[in-house]
C-alpha cells in the first residue's frame, strides 16, 4: 500500500494557482528526490503536504496511510508522523530550542495517546541528538534559530527531525547552505533518521551531491506544478549534465 497518495492535485495561493495536477505516490521504504526549476512549485507542494494556511486546493487529493491529509489540522499532521523541514527556517526569539523542540514532541505525543517525556529523558534525547548532527550543546539554549549561521539552522532542522521520529519526512533544500562536512554529517542524518522499512522521505533538491549520501529510489521532476518525469537515480545525474530544457514538456 502507499503511505502517501497524491492524486491530480491542484493548489493556489492568492488566486494564482501553483500545483497544476500533480500525481505521486510513495511506499513506506522510499526516498524520493523531486528536483526541478525555480519557482516549479516544490517548496509550494511541501506547503500543501504540512497544512501551511493560505494555500487553496482546489482539486484532487492526498491521503497518507490511507486518511485523507489534507482534511486534518497541521498538527494533526505531525502527530500523524508527518515532518517538514524548511527552505527557510524560522526564527523564533525568546523561546529556547530545547522548550521549543520539548512542546513539538511532547505535543506530538499527546495526539497519539502517549506520555509526555519529562524534562531530564527529553534532554538525553535532545542531547544525543544534538550530537549526533554536530550541533555545539549551546545551540539547544539559544533562542530558536536567532542568530544561527545557515548551516546551523539546517543541522538543527535535523535535530529536531531526529528528536520527533517522523514516519514520513518532507525535507526542503536541507542541504542549501551546508559546508562540505556538514553536507555529509546531515547526509548520514537522514539517513540514519529516516532510512526505515516503515518510514519515507521527499527530498527537494537541486543538486546531486546530497543524493551522493542520500541514495534515492526515485527522482522527479516538477516543473510548472506538476511532475513531468520520473525515473531512478540516474535521472538526477542526467539533469545535472544536461539541464532542465530537453525534460519539462
Ligand atoms: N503569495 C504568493 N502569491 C503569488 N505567487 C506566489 C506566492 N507564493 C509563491 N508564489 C509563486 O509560486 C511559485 C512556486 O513557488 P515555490 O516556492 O513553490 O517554488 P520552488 O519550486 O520551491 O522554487 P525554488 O527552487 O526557487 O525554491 C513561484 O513562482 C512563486 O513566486
Ligand atoms: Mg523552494
């Protein structure tokens, strides 16, 4: 069965519509890239997915195990093991990373029934986590990205994706702005995270380096709001020889 579902989906924001009819689908064990042009849509389609409001759909469908996603609020969403990580992420002054990353899960867990974590197993967790993506222990007290490097807002973003566990993760560019080390420490981040039999991951690119570490099943191309081909990791290195030209019809 697909985790995820998306059937001829179109979605606009201020009365200019974006996706045009945009079809995939995803199995639970998946990573798909979707590469494409500036301005395609991608960021735009992991809007639609997170719940972000000022998007209309105006037609077609998604469901994610078998529920229809976009009938449920955003943190319905991420209860439902739904993550999304940002192009841009967001500064958030006066709240801490860690008070900001204990709400995010504990409030995740609330909507699946579970037990909040207390303060100390949330901070091993948030530690080793921290650890794990080379991100200075500092980082966790500091405001929620205010002041971050762009790196470091990216490698936090993978933090906090390790800290909530998601089954099925929507990573934006997560790899604009990375130093070469870095590159790879959030490479095996993800893969580590999210490289499961029981989880998935949409992985918006645009350059074949992150697929260096992060292996795909599958690549798309989104161009002018919908997927106008789709091939297996050599389609990526394709692209990057020759361009978008000869691909979006
Ligand atoms: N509020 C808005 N009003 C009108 N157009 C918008 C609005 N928000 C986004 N768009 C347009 O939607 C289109 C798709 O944007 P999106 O961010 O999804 O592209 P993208 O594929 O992620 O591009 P990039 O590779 O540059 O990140 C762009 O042309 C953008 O200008
Ligand atoms: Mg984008």
């Amino acid at each position: 069965m697909n985790m995820l579902r998306i059937e001829n989906l179109h979605a606009e924001i201020d009365g200019k519509e974006i996706l045009k009819g945009l079809s995939l689908s995803v199995k639970a064990g998946e990573i798909h890239a979707i590469m494409g042009p500036n301005g395609a849509g991608k960021s735009t389609l992991g809007y639609v997915l997170g719940g972000r409001p000022g998007y209309d759909v105006t037609e077609g469908s998604v469901t994610f195990d078998g529920v229809d996603l976009l009938a449920l609020e955003p943190h319905e969403r991420a209860a439902a093991g739904v993550f999304l990580g940002f192009q841009y992420p967001v500064e958030i002054p006066g709240v801490s990373n860690v008070q900001f990353l204990r709400e995010a899960l504990n409030a995740q867990r609330a909507g699946r029934g579970e037990a909040p974590l207390s303060g100390g197993e949330f901070l091993k967790l948030a530690r080793a986590q921290a650890d794990a993506l080379g991100l200075d222990q500092d980082m966790l007290k500091r405001p929620v990205n205010v002041g971050f490097s762009g790196g470091e807002k990216k490698r936090n973003e993978m933090v906090q994706m390790g800290i909530v566990d998601p089954k099925f993760a929507i990573l934006d560019e997560t790899d604009s702005g990375l130093d070469i080390d870095a590159l790879r420490i959030v490479g095996d981040g993800i893969n580590r995270i999210m490289r499961k039999p029981d989880k998935a991951v949409l992985l918006i690119t645009h350059y074949q380096r992150l697929l260096d570490y992060v292996k795909p099943d599958f690549v798309h191309v989104l161009a002018d709001g919908r997927i106008v081909r789709s091939g297996g990791a050599e389609l990526a290195l394709e692209l990057e020889r020759e361009g978008y030209a000869g691909v979006a019809a």
